[in-house]
C-alpha cells in the first residue's frame, strides 16, 4: 500500500480522498492554487504545497507542477479526484516516468478511452450498442461534412473530457457554427485540450450508468446502475440507486454486458460506463469515465463498497476482494448536487458563504468543504455540497431527502436548492418518467 498520497484537487473530492486515505493509514498532501490555500482539504491534509495561481490551466491542469509537488513532498501516489487532470494521459505517463502511481487506469486504457470515438469502436467490438459519431472535426468544414452523414440534431462533444463540458446541442447551420466554437473553447479551459466531436443526438433519453471495478488480474465486477437522467446543460442534477425503471433482469443482463466490455478492453480500476436508455428501452453506450465520478456516493450508500478506497487498493495492485455474486443492492439512494448558481438561469454565483446549516438525521450524508466566510470562487466548478439520502425503498429515500433539503440553509450566494425541491415534488420524477429534458421543462414553464 502507499505511504503518501499527492491530492491535485480541491473542495470535497479532495477532502472524500483525505477521509480515504487517512482510513487507510496512507498520508496526504494536497496541491492547491493560490485561490485555495485557507480551504478545508488544505487544512486537513497532512501537509499541503501550492502549485500555482487561481487559473485553472496555472495550476490543477499544470502536470509539471503537480508531479514536482508530487516528488518534493515524497509522495508515491497521485489521486486526481473528477475533473481537472483525472481522465489525463499526459497526467498519468509523468507519473510513471517520475516513478509515481497514478491511482487511476494505466495511460494505454486512458488513451483509449479518452478518445471517444475510438472507445466507442473498441466498445462496438465488445458488443454494445453505440451512437453513430464522427473523429474530431478540426473545422467548420469538417463538421458541415459529418453533418451530412448524421442530420440535425446533433450534439458536440469535447474529445478529451465528460461531464457535461464542451458539450453543445446542433440543430441548425447557425448553432453548428456558434456552438463549435463555444465547444471548443470550453473543452480547452476544462480539460487543455480544444478537440470535440459530433455524435447523433437523441431527444429527452434516460441517462443510465454503471459503476465498474477492475483488477489488474482479469476481475471485473459492476456495482449495479445509477439513473442519472435529471441534468442541466448536460450536466446530472439528481442521481439514484437502483434505477426505478431498470428491472433485475434487464440489470443482470446490462451488468453482464459491461463486465464484459471492460474485461475486453482491458479496463484496471473504478470506471463507469455510461448509456443514453431511447424511448424503446434501447441502450447505446455513451462513454467511460476512467475516473471516480461525483455521484459515487450513491452506489456506496446501497452496496456498502467504500469505492475511493477500493480504487486506492486497485492502483497499489491488490486483487478485488469482491465477486459479482458478493454484490447486491439494499434500499434505494438519491444524491442532489447543490451548486452556487441560480436556480433557473443556473448563472454562477460567486462570493462569501454566509450562513450554513447542513442536514442530518437517519439515512443522510453531506459531502462538503464549504464553511461559513468561506469564498465560492469564480474560477471553478459551482458545486458546494452533495447531499445523499438512503431509505430502505424509494419513497422514504425521496422522504428523507425532502427533510435533508428543508434543513438546509446557504445564505450569502444563489443555490440550486428551490430546483431540487421542487424536481422532488414532480410528478414525472416521482413516477420515475423523467428524462434529460425534465429540468429544462420545468425551468421553461416557470415551476419554480
């Protein structure tokens, strides 16, 4: 096991890790920007280095900054959390060069599956069902070209990230060429690298994922499904545990699926991969997130799988400890994720955290870093807490977020706490009918 791991991350990913690793007996250092030098994981990890200013680009994507930290501390480890440099070859070939683990998938595996359009071949291969798309389209030419194969709609993506960054839906000439370079340009600022892609678009699908862990021995197991269809600007809202509309069967068989398609690809470590559910109940593959995922916690309240420490455990190279037949599903789990924008325009909202009062009480867990007078900055991602809620079905596990939410009191920024209370009262979530266009209806129709 390591003895030191370096955190390139900040607010509650970076602290979710601490909490891992100091369960593990493993210490920390966490390599900040200027802008997050008085945060929580900086003052909770056992030693902390600044890695450069507020820009993102400066600092958390900066490699060679992270990986002298890395070696100036003496860490042995580098565990990049979501986001930033997480799913990053590059990240993960100077780890190896400097003789560091990089807790994550090998660089051949994130290679493949970062480039989206050759992961959905390698992917088609192992038998799922993929979305037709196109290879990175350097242009406006190159795209009006793929556009002639797909038709309208379609939707870009950034080449070399997820969640929900770089990403633009086309349904004309004029949102081809406004939307391109808008992809573009925020595929650069999130992940340094401006490529995106075109892939046919498919109007209010479900969004189903399944979590995966892989061993470096052949061991593949899947942790079951999380519904993720609830999402603005392509990026999840509300996520749950088991699906409500996935039956056992259909899990079983999906589950079978991508246990196979990881085992053929060679997949090591935690990942999800990812489906847009059509109208038919069909499943196209969407892509893998080599990465641990915000929404983790969900799939930990109804397995009892600590995942953060597991993907720690698999990068050291210890063997799973679990098989398919030791996994199953307890109650039912929701995670809402309350950011700093507003609740309708979902513009960011910036600025001093003046009052807090979190949640608490049976079947509820917060993970945070935000504290009072505390700053939310302007240079990163608006998330202040996710708040998770487990009962023993459905409908108390609903319940009991309802009162997690009612609880909750941010004052001094805008939150999405009035959508998700009110995304918990709709009637198309509560019949499990809800689909990536349920956010934008009830923001369109003023139901807030």
């Amino acid at each position: 096991m390591f003895k030191k791991v370096l955190v390139p991350n900040r607010g509650e990913v970076a602290l979710r890790i601490i909490q891992a690793c100091r369960e593990l007996g493993i210490s920390t250092v966490v390599a900040h920007s200027r802008a997050d030098a008085g945060g929580l994981p900086v003052q909770l990890a056992d030693e902390a280095v600044c890695v450069g200013p507020a820009r993102s680009r400066d600092s958390y994507l900066n490699v060679a900054a992270i990986v002298t930290a890395a070696r100036f501390t003496g860490a042995d480890a580098v565990h990049p959390g979501y986001g930033f440099l997480s799913e990053n070859v590059g990240l993960a070939e100077a780890c190896q060069a400097g003789c560091l683990s990089f807790i994550g998938p090998p660089a051949d595996v994130l290679r493949l599956v970062g480039d989206k359009t050759r992961a959905k071949q390698a992917l088609r291969d192992a038998g799922l069902s993929v979305l037709t798309g196109s290879e990175s389209v350097p242009d406006l030419q190159a795209a009006r070209r793929v556009i002639e194969r797909l038709g309208y709609p379609a939707i870009l993506k950034a080449t070399a990230g997820g969640g929900g960054r770089g990403m633009r839906v086309v349904r004309g000439e004029s949102e081809l060429v406004e939307g391109l370079a808008m992809a573009a340009q925020e595929a650069e600022a999130a992940f340094g690298d401006p490529r995106v892609y075109l892939e046919t678009y498919l109007d209010e699908p479900r969004h189903v994922e399944f979590q995966v862990l892989a061993d470096a021995f052949g061991g593949v197991v899947h942790l079951g499904e999380r519904e993720c269809s609830l999402q603005r600007r392509h990026q999840k809202v509300v996520e749950e545990s088991p699906s409500p509309t996935l039956s056992a069967d259909t899990r079983e068989k999906m589950g079978e699926s991508v246990n196979r398609a990881a085992h053929a690809i060679g997949y090591v470590g935690v990942g999800t991969f990812e489906f847009l559910v059509d109208a038919q109940h069909r499943f196209h593959f969407l892509e893998v997130n080599a990465r641990l995922q915000v929404e983790h916690a969900v799939t930990e309240m109804v397995t009892g799988v600590d995942i953060v420490k597991t993907q720690i455990g698999l990068a050291a190279g210890e063997r799973l400890s679990l098989q398919q037949a030791d996994v199953s599903l307890s109650g039912h789990a929701l995670e809402c994720r309350i950011n700093a924008e507003h609740p309708e325009t979902f513009a960011s909202s910036p600025g001093a955290i003046r009052a807090l009062t979190l949640p608490g009480g049976p079947g509820i867990r917060v993970d945070t870093a935000a504290r009072v007078n505390e700053m939310v900055s302007p240079f990163y991602d608006s998330l202040l807490a996710k708040v998770i809620a487990q009962g023993r079905d459905r409908a108390e596990a609903i319940s009991r977020m309802r009162r997690a939410l009612d609880m909750t009191i941010i004052e001094g920024v805008e939150t999405t706490l009035g959508l998700h209370r009110r995304l918990l009262r709709d009637a198309e979530f509560l019949e499990g009918r809800a689909t990536t266009a349920t956010v934008d209806r009830l923001v369109s129709g003023g139901a807030l």
